[in-house]
C-alpha cells in the first residue's frame, strides 16, 4: 500500500491532472495545424516531386508527434492507474520506494532514482554509436 499521505497523493494527481491537460491542448493544436496543411494539400491541384517530399516530411514530423504525445498520455494515464491503486512509489524493478520530491518532479517516473540511472545507462549504451 501507499506510504504518501493524502496530500501527497493530492499533489501527484494534480501534476498529471496538469500534465495530461497540457499534452492535450499540445495534440489538440498540432492536430488542428495538421488538419489545415491536408486541406491545403487537397486543394492544391499541381504537385511536382519536391513538394511530395517537403509533405511527405510534413506528415513525418506530424506522426512523431502525436506518437510522441499519445505515448506520454499512456504513460500519465498509466501513473494515475498506479496513483490509485496506491501503488505509485513502488519502484518497477527493485520494488522500493520512489522518493516523493522525484514523484512530483517526474510523477511518470517508474523507477526509483538508481533503477533508472543504470537503465538510462543500459539505454544509452546501446543507442551510442562507437568512435
Ligand atoms: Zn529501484
């Protein structure tokens, strides 16, 4: 069960109340730019080659974006899950508690600070190319 009190829960749940609005407005907009740049699209009647890449591109950008945003959104919404449930301080791999002040920094995070440093570093190891 949680160890925070009620208004540490209060608090957490306001940040990703907080940060959920925000992604939305975010997807909301880009959706709306995404909207009018396809209408354009549709009303503009010659395409030459460099303009199909500079859409192409366009629509790139756009779907790494909302990916972006909808993967953020999965991971607020899964936060607010692990809130109610009380089981939001558990770390995911070592099952110790998430310290409050990085919870409220980073209310998504799932691992407590030593678990996500040597993930970051197993991740980062990876992604680096070799000189
Ligand atoms: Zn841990």
């Amino acid at each position: 069960m949680t160890g925070y009190t009620k208004t540490q829960s209060a608090s957490l749940a306001l940040v990703l109340g907080k940060m959920e609005s925000d992604i939305s407005d975010d997807m909301l907009a880009a959706l709306r730019q995404s909207g009018d740049k396809r209408y354009i699209d549709l009303a503009g009647e010659v395409h030459d080659r460099g303009d199909e890449s500079v859409a192409d591109e366009l629509i790139a950008v756009e779907n790494a974006l909302t990916e972006r945003h909808v993967r953020e959104l999965r991971e607020i919404k899964a936060a607010q899950q692990r809130l109610a449930a009380g089981k939001i301080e558990q770390c995911a791999d070592c099952g110790d508690e998430i310290g409050f002040e990085r919870l409220l920094a980073n209310p998504i995070a799932r691992r407590c600070i030593e678990c996500q440093q040597r993930h970051d570093r197993t991740y980062a190891h990876e992604n680096t190319p070799r000189l």
